[in-house]
C-alpha cells in the first residue's frame, strides 16, 4: 500500500494520464448510455406510457402509429377477436403549433377512452375531460407546454389547453400532447380542411377478463394478416429505428469497454517492466510477491477508481441536459454496472503484469534485471 | 530516425499492445462515422438528389413536408419572383409496399414522391402509374417490372427502373408523377389528401445563388413561404443536425482520448529509454532528432492501427445485413479519420518531447541519467 501510493505519488503525470484517459472513456460510455435511453424515450415515450396492454397497427403502418391506418373493415375484425373486452381507437398526427409565442412541432395523439390510450405517467394536473384539453409531455413543459399554457395548431388556429403533465411520453422527438380523440379529429381539419374524418391510425386494445395480453394480440393477428397487433412492450420496442439504436449503440459500448481494461493493462505491464530491478531487488531483502502484487492491484484499483470519478464527474451535470429533443437521465443503474465492469475489467487487465511480478526471481538481484522481455 | 524505424522492426512487441489499443480506436472512430453517415445519408437522400437550387415550404411547415401545403396562388406568386426560372410541385406519401413473393406481413418501407422535376437519377418524370425506385428495394426482391402494392389500398405501381442514394428518412424513395402521387395519397391517406393544383412543396430552380433566390422567393410571398436551399433543407430534416452535433461530439472526445493513450504510451517509452537518450546525445544526437524518432514510431503506430481498423470496418460493413445497423463507409470519411488519429498521435507524442528536451548527455557516464 505504503510503495503503491509512494510510486503514484513520485509519477504524477504517467499516473494522471491514465486517469484523464480512463475517465474519459467512462464518461463518453456512461454519456452515450445516456443519449441512447434518451433517444429511444424521446422516439416511443408515448407508446410505453400509455394504458392500453395491446395496440392494434395496419400491417401496412409498418409499427409506426402515424403511418398506420385502421379501416372500417378491420376495426370490425378487430372488434369481433377481442370479444369481452375493450377497444378504443387512437389517432396521431405531427403538427405545426404556436407554444409560448413561437412556431415548433409537436405530436398530438387522440384517445377514446381512459385506459385505452390515455398516459399513465401523470405527474401534474389532470387528463383531458373534454374538448381542447391535453396532457403534454413534461420535459417540454418549458417551451410552452406547461399546465395552463394555449397551444395553437397551425395553421386553422385551433386552440389546445395544457391541463396536466405526464414524464416520458414524447413520440418521434417533439413534444407531445395527449387529447380527446375528437380534438385530434378537429386538428386533422384545422389543418386540412380537405382532409375530413380520417380513420383511426391504431386501435387501444383491453383484453378480455382472463386472457393475457400476449394472447389476445395472438388472436387479432389470426383474424387477419393485414393486423398487426403487439402488446405494449413489444409496440416499443419493435418501433422502426428502436433496434438499429441498440444495435449500433451496443456496438460502440463493446469498443470502448475493450479500450478500458486494454489501456490499463498495457500500462501497467510496461510499467512493471520498467520497475523490474527495483521489484527484484524488493524480492531479494524479502519482500513477498504476495505484497507486490497487492501494491500493483491498489494501483490499479485506485487508477480505475480515479477514472470512474473523472468519468462521472464529467457526466453528472452533462446527464441532466436537453440534447435537441432528447431529455438526458442520470443513468445511475449503468454507473453502478459500469463502475463495477470496468473494475473487474481493469483488474482482469493487470493479471499479466501480476503474473510477471510472480515470476521474478530474486536470485537475479546479483547480476540481472530479474525478468526478460 | 533511423534507429526509431529499426526498433519498430526489431522490436515490434514492444507497440504490439499499443497498436490493438490505437485499432480499437480507430476502429470506434470508424464505425461512429459511418454511423453518421449512414443515418445521414440515409435520412437526407431524396432531398439531396432535388435537380433545383431551392425547395419552397409554406412558413407554417417548419420545413416538413409532411405538414406544408403550397396551393396555386402561392404557386404563381413563387413562380413570379425574380430570378425564378422553373417550378416544380413535389408531394410525398410514406407507407408499406407488398412486394410479389414475399410474405403478407412482410412489407417495404417506401416514401412515394410525386415530382414536376425529375430527380438526379431519373430521366424523366414516368408515367402514371409508374416509378423508378431506389436501389435498396433491391433487398427486397424487386426488380425492374415488378408491380408493387402501396398501402392498405393496394395501390399498385410498377419499377421501370432503378436510382441511387434517394432515401428519406430510412425509406426507400419511389419516383412518380404528381397523378400517382395524388391517387395514392387519396386511396390511402384520407387525412393527406390534398386538391388538385395543392403541392406540399415546391423545387425552383433559378438564376443567382441559392440563397439569394430563396430570400427573392420568400420576399414576393410576403413570408408566407419557407424557402431553403438543398443543403439546409436536407439539414432540417428532423433529427439530422442533432445527429450530427451529437455524434461529432463524441468522435472529438474518441480522438481526445486517442491523443492521451499515445501520450501516455510514448511518455513511458521515452521514460525506459532515458538512458539510451543520453548516450545518443552524448555521442552527438540533437533533441529534435530524437523527438522526430518518437513522432515517427508514433505514426508508424498509427498508420499500422488505422490499416487494419479500415480493412475491419470494411468487412464489418459488408457483413451488415441491409436494413439493421445504417453504417455507410466512404473514402472521405477513411480520409478523414486516419487524418484525425494522425494530429493526434503527433499532439501525443508531443508530450514526451519535455521529457527528451531535459535529458542530460553528462549522464551517459553513469548507468542511469
């Protein structure tokens, strides 16, 4: 412990180096955590958040509720599979609003009925109990979507009270508001006058008593191949661009989780090369190897421990920012999971260096270097 | 340097770690460039590919297609204002395409543009009911003749032919007239549908600079249009320049944290070689010439990771299933990669050059400076 610290202490800059170049590395991996958990909210917020165990899509709106389009004939089919239980239809559009004086986008997403489609992630206020009455998303609250604030659907002008604030129920990365399916209707045609009364885009589905939700999306799906029923989990997860994210984020987290323990077990390796005489002649006056290693696991423990407070030092105020659209968490199970792989990581990487540590012999102290490289 | 290029031959091993590390590296600065430019290219393809300097959206839109609407009257007052030489109406639909062969569920995602200006890639504007597609649906078994299904409606359209890099917003771009794009729409977007005359956007093409014809179009609408140019029209695609800040950001910390790996590895370098500095300085080697030995290994190093990771990137990208991770290498971004890794092994290695400067020749004398 004593040489550990001794050693560190005398090498400042090769010890800080390390430690500048391992937080870095926690905080762009803990940082893209982050973005990732956020972008995917941002994306299907409002499908993960809502009541309804199951939505029904069109085939044809390839998972996406906007592109969806459920028809008559298929809402009857749709009806007539989930026989006892409940459907509520659900329409979605992106519009042109004015909030707080200025033009930005939002979402707007129109439920029947609550519980079929209705956010359950209420966090102030009330849900819509009539017409021109939403539920924003609460991470836009500040941009002219807090309770109390009009937001103006341009263009036709349309008006929309925010009456209450849920988390987490952004869709496509705007801001979101949750109304009556008539006030979607009536939003549709402030917009487009040419547009009519659209059918739903996505039927909300409440099973039957009795019967799991995985199972009722089974049975719509066998009524007909233009259906694509999925539960809830599965509607978010399996939103076109979901698993490209992971995918591609998954990716870059195993490069630079590779880097990590790379880095520090390079460095110590070719520091204990350099400390070989020193180390061998420590072994020749009776220093057990047992101590020695035990001086270089503490070295590591206390570098990879440094670069973990660097890293979420660095992270922590970067974590509760906006980037664009996407509201950013302090991910805290993915530091408690990182800190703890990359500890492993790291004292996985010094095992080589340990095993040359082992290996000197302090016979060499007498006329060699005490290991050959 | 001489003796700097003999060490990496003889004693290779000695930068072996260094070098897995540095490939890693680049390999992550790689693949996050290509991850850029494939979401980029793949989301901003049928905007770039626009034949006109400028593409017009009514102020309301914020530039989305989607939302804009142009009607006549606007149209007209587009086309009258100066230095505008050619209007065309552009609509887009986004929906589902059955492909013959393949599964009832098993769809394409394609984005239907009804043009008056044919695109970069295709000759002329088909006929109804007709459309040159982009060449990803290739993926999907279509061919030249094939008769695709659009929508719940069943809308049907036939490939007469193939174009490159027009997607939009990771859909497959298909190239129709303004009647196809119309009956589509009608048959299967109820709450699109748009009237006769009514375009969502409008490409010009003009006299002047880009900029200078979209202020000119903006100014004769009394701002009731959003006129941008191509390229900041592509940027204004949801997501793109969020994507592209985000993403440069995290490959400037990669090329950071390159620079202190090279740092730290070359600063234990010349810490093991303090003693050898300071026989060759006692026999006549200047600092610099040392310092340009440290530089060159750190290059070597360098262009040796930078190799393999693009020859890895490069079978990685062809091994990627099409449709799954959106990575698209290009030569520019190779270039501008191993460029990057480059200054930052030359900005690494410079910190050992404090180091070099202070070692005393005198000490060549004694075993150790």
């Amino acid at each position: 412990m004593f040489l550990a610290l001794k050693e560190m202490r005398r090498a400042k800059v090769r010890f800080t180096l390390l430690m500048a170049a391992v937080g870095l590395l926690v905080f762009l991996i803990l940082f893209q955590q982050s973005l990732q958990n956020g972008l995917i909210t941002a994306f299907v917020g409002a499908v993960r958040n809502q009541s309804a165990p199951v939505l029904v899509y069109s085939v044809d709106g390839r998972r996406v509720i906007q592109g969806s389009v459920i028809g008559p004939e298929l809402e009857a089919q749709v009806r007539d599979a989930v026989a006892g239980g409940r459907v509520g239809r659900i329409g979605q559009g992106t519009f042109t609003v004015t909030a707080d004086d200025a033009l930005s986008e939002a979402t707007v997403l129109g439920y029947e009925e609550e519980g079929l489609g209705s956010p359950t992630t209420l966090v102030t206020g009330r849900l819509p109990q009539g017409p021109g009455e939403a539920v924003a998303s609460a991470a836009d609250e500040a941009a002219g979507f807090g309770v109390g604030d009009v937001v103006r659907i341009e263009p036709g002008g349309l008006e929309v009270r925010v009456v209450g604030l849920a988390d987490d129920i952004q869709l496509n990365v705007a801001p979101t508001l949750f109304v009556a399916y008539e006030t979607y209707l009536d939003a549709v045609r402030s917009r487009n006058p040419d547009a009519g009364t659209p059918p739903p885009n996505v039927l909300a589905v409440e099973p039957a008593p009795g019967i799991s939700a995985g199972d009722t999306a089974a049975l719509i799906n066998a009524a007909s191949d233009d259906l694509d029923a999925l539960t809830r989990a599965d509607a978010a997860a399996k939103t076109p661009g979901v698993a490209q994210v992971q995918q591609s984020f998954r990716v870059i987290f195993l490069l630079y989780g590779l880097v990590v323990p790379l880095v520090t077990g390079l460095f110590f390796l070719i520091v204990t090369f350099q400390k070989a005489p020193s180390l061998t002649l420590l072994r020749a006056i009776g220093a057990p190897a047992g101590r020695l290693v035990a001086a270089l696991l503490v070295q590591v423990l206390l570098v990879v421990g440094g670069g973990l407070a660097i890293g979420i030092g660095l992270y922590a105020p970067l974590s509760v920012q906006r980037i664009g659209g996407i509201t950013l968490r302090f991910e805290t199970a993915a530091v408690i999971g990182w800190s703890i792989a990359l500890l492993v990581l790291g004292t996985a990487s010094s095992v080589v260096s340990a095993r040359r540590v082992v290996a000197i012999d302090p016979a060499a102290a007498l006329g060699g270097t005490g290991m050959d490289r | 340097m001489k003796i700097a290029l003999r060490e990496l031959r003889r004693r290779p091993g000695r930068f072996a770690t260094a070098t897995v590390i540095l490939t890693l590296i680049a390999l992550l600065l790689l693949f996050l460039g290509g991850l850029l430019d494939g979401l980029i290219r793949n989301s901003t393809g049928a905007v770039r590919a626009q034949q006109g300097g400028v593409v017009v959206s009514s102020a309301a839109s914020q530039s989305s297609f989607l939302r804009s609407r142009i009607d006549p009257d606007l149209r007209a007052r587009v086309a009258a204002a100066p230095g505008v030489e050619e209007v065309g109406g552009l609509g887009i639909v986004q929906l589902g395409a059955r492909v013959p062969g393949n599964g009832p569920r098993d769809l394409a995602d394609v984005a239907l543009f009804g043009v008056e200006i044919a695109p970069r890639g295709v000759p002329n504007v088909p006929d109804t009911g007709e459309v040159w597609a982009d060449r990803i649906l290739e993926a999907d078994g279509v061919r030249v003749g094939t008769e695709l299904l659009l929508g719940p409606a069943r809308s049907p359209v036939v490939v007469v032919g193939f174009v490159e890099d027009t997607n939009y917003l990771g859909q497959a771009g298909l190239w129709g007239s303004p009647a196809t794009w119309r009956s589509v729409v009608a048959a299967n977007r109820p709450a699109e549908i748009v009237a006769d005359g009514v375009f969502q956007s409008l490409v010009v093409r003009g006299s002047g600079s880009p900029v200078d014809l979209a202020a000119a179009v903006d100014a004769a609408t009394g701002g009731a249009t959003l006129s941008l140019t191509i390229a900041d029209t592509a940027n204004a695609i949801p997501g793109v320049a969020e994507q592209r800040g985000t993403f440069n950001q995290i490959i400037g910390v990669t090329v950071a944290i390159a620079i202190v790996v090279i740092a730290l590895f070359f600063a234990l370098l010349t810490v093991e070689r303090v003693a050898l500095y300071g026989v060759l300085k006692a026999i006549g080697a200047r600092s610099r010439t040392i310092f340009a030995g440290l530089v060159v290994q750190a290059i070597v190093v360098t262009v040796i990771a930078s190799t393999v990771a693009t020859v890895v990137v490069l079978l990685l990208d062809a091994a990627i299933p099409p449709g799954s991770i959106p990575v698209t290498i290009t030569v520019p971004r190779i270039v501008s990669s191993v460029l990057s890794l480059l200054v930052a092994a030359v900005a690494g290695s410079a910190f050992s050059l404090r180091r070099v400067l202070r070692v005393d020749p005198a000490s060549a004398i004694g075993s150790s400076s």
